[in-house]
C-alpha cells in the first residue's frame, strides 16, 4: 500500500478509536455497523464522447468520474515455423495455434475469442488532485485495478475483433476531490459501473476483413453483455473492496480513521455472474494483504514516562517492561507482525458469501445500471 499518513489524530485518540472498534460489537466513529457501507450516488453515461462513463460520490464528500473509451488497433503479427502468418497473441493461447483456427465454423463467440486477448490492449490512468502521475498512490491504484480487471481474462477477450486487429480500451479515472479516505473502493466501482454502460459499435464486416463498423449508435452492443439468464462464463466486472481487522472484529469498508487504528487490511476483488436460476455467485479473482499507515504512527508514551506529567525517568529495560505490561489499553501501540490465515479467511468470507458486503453492494450499484 502506498504510503498514506496524513491523519491528524494523537496517540490518546487513536487508542481511544483502536479500544471502541475491538468492542463487541464494535462502535464505529460514523455510527454504521460492521459490514455496513458507506451511502453513495452514482450515475452513468455521463461523458457523451466516450463508449461508456460513470460517476460515483461518497457520503464523506470523495467523488470520482471514470471514461472509457476504445479505439481499433492493428495486432502485431508474426510468422510462425511453418511459415504461417497470424496475430500476436493467438498462437500457443486457447484450444490452438493458427494452425487450429477455421474462420469457416460458426463457433460461439465467446468460445471464439477465448484465450486471444492480450493484457497490453488495457490501459488505466488515474488522475489524482494534488499529485503527480508516476507517485505512489496513484501507480499503485491503477496497478490494483488492473489487476483485477485481467485476472478474470474475460476483458481482455472481448477486445479481440479478428486475427488482424483489436480494440484497445482506455480507462481514464479522475478523482475529482482529495482523498479523504484510501480511495481504492471508490476508483473500482466507477470504473465497474462504467465498464457495465461502455458500448462497442457493431461489427458488419467479415473473418479477417478490415473492421467496418455500423455507424447507427442505436445498433452498438454492451461489451459485457446486459440480457437476463446470463451463464457463469458471462461474467461482470470485478469490484474491489477494502476489509479490515481490529482485535478479533472484521469491518467492512474502513474510513479513513478506522485505517488509522487497523491491525491488517486486506483488498479483495470479486467478479460478479449469474447462474442458469440468475442467483448472482461472486469469485475472488484478487486478494492483497496491504499495510494500514497505522504501521507507521509513532507510538504513545506512558504517563509513568512523561517527565512533563510528572513521570519518573527510567532506564531503556525498565521502559520496555511497563510498555509491555501496559497492553495497549491506556497508550497507543502500532500493529507489529503478519496476519493469521484465519483472520484472512474471515475476511474473504465476508464478502463473497450469500448476502455478504460484496453482494449488497453489486445488488445497489445493479439499481443504476437500469
């Protein structure tokens, strides 16, 4: 996780704020409950010059705006052992070489483009206020959510046109105000609604033919398909959200105070499809163990060892005993060490079972795309 500490908060309030989150249940400063998330507008198609747009605004007053918008590139071809010519990025992926393609069957389409996309045809640039491109925040964001994006490989696939060329999609995510909390589940689920409303024109031409493209609008289709019944294999995009442990609770989409006091904090994509009953299953496609930038505020000092409270001065061994003995009750002590795999499993667990947070949340973001 890039580092991220600008969090005006003494070691008196942030053991105050650990000691209220590790209660059972857990008091949280905005009063939600544990595997609650934060209330949000959003809206799609909001960018009339693009394939697809959306714009998305917490409660806390971050908002983001995210454009896509694909282009036709010609693929790099090469010349195989037996002097066959084909596309980069088909020979040695899916069923077959070039070798193997009969441009004559009348396969699925999807089954068609299976396995012929390439990760280099996905583009993502965020812009953050206040910030340079190449900084760690925002080269660390785009690398999640790129991430997410390809781990599925459908994305990728559906860029693939014929053996000659490609789209090549841009994902352009603007975050329109300072990120008052870590920002990554606020960037995914734009860019997911703005992914769901992106269209592609229709293709008229033929097999290997230069592209001709049908220029009524009205005739485009979804790059991720919007009909009911979809299979499992028809998948929507993945979503990216932020889980994190205090004590022995787990907590759902942490502010940017709870970051502040969390004990490990984890980013799990899920991918989003639908069984032949349309009951929506969620596939973890991504998982990340981050560093909280409670790691990296100093810690507090005991009043036995404030000499400006009256404290005694004791010698180095002394202080680290009553440091220990203390047990983070009344002082500040920052997080040390890894993250036990059943804290891990806890927190997959909350989001990708039946009814969990990443169902609630793709259930409302599913009210905006209608």
């Amino acid at each position: 996780m890039a580092p991220y500490t600008n969090i005006p908060l003494s070691p008196a309030e942030l053991s105050y704020l650990h000691n209220s989150l590790s209660q059972n249940p857990p008091i949280r400063p905005d009063g939600r409950s544990p595997t609650q998330f934060r209330p949000l507008v959003a809206e799609t198609d909001i960018l009339p010059s693009t394939n697809g747009s959306a714009r998305i605004c917490f409660a806390d007053g971050t908002e983001a705006v995210v454009g896509v918008k694909a282009e036709v590139e010609q693929s790099r071809t090469f010349v195989s052992a037996t002097g066959e010519v084909g596309a980069e990025g088909v020979l040695g992926l899916g069923a077959g070489g070039v070798g193997d393609v009969d441009m004559d069957e009348e396969d699925d389409e999807q089954t068609s483009r299976a396995g012929k996309g390439e990760e280099t045809w996905l583009e993502v640039a965020i812009e953050i206020p206040g910030m340079r491109d190449d900084d760690a925040l925002p080269v660390f964001l785009s690398a999640m959510l790129t991430e997410a994006l390809l781990a599925d490989g459908e994305l990728k696939d559906r860029l693939w046109i014929n053996r000659r060329f490609h789209w090549r999609l841009y994902i352009d995510i603007l975050l329109l105000s300072q990120p008052f909390s870590y920002p990554l589940p606020l960037l995914s689920l734009t860019t997911h609604l703005a992914l769901l409303s992106t269209r592609m024109p229709a293709l008229l031409s033929e097999k290997d033919e230069d592209p001709l493209f049908n220029d009524d609008w009205e005739a485009s289709h979804f790059l991720y398909p919007q009909s009911e019944g979809r299979s499992e294999s028809q998948r929507k995009p993945p979503v990216t959200l932020l889980v994190m442990s205090v004590g022995e609770n787990i907590i759902a989409d942490p502010s940017r105070e709870e970051l502040a006091v969390a004990d490990a904090v984890v980013a799990i994509s899920v991918a989003p499809s639908s069984t032949p009953d349309n009951e929506m299953v969620l596939k973890t496609l991504a998982l990340r163990t981050v560093d909280p930038p409670s790691r990296l505020t100093g810690a507090g000092v005991p009043t036995a060892l404030n000499t400006t409270a009256g404290g005694t001065s004791l010698t180095a061994a002394e202080a680290l005993v009553l440091r220990e003995k203390d047990q983070g009750q009344t002082v500040w002590r920052p997080p040390r060490g890894g993250v036990k795999r059943a804290v891990i499993t806890r927190m997959i667990k909350l989001v990708t079972e039946q009814g969990g947070v990443g169902q609630e949340v793709l259930e409302g973001l599913a009210g905006v795309e209608t």
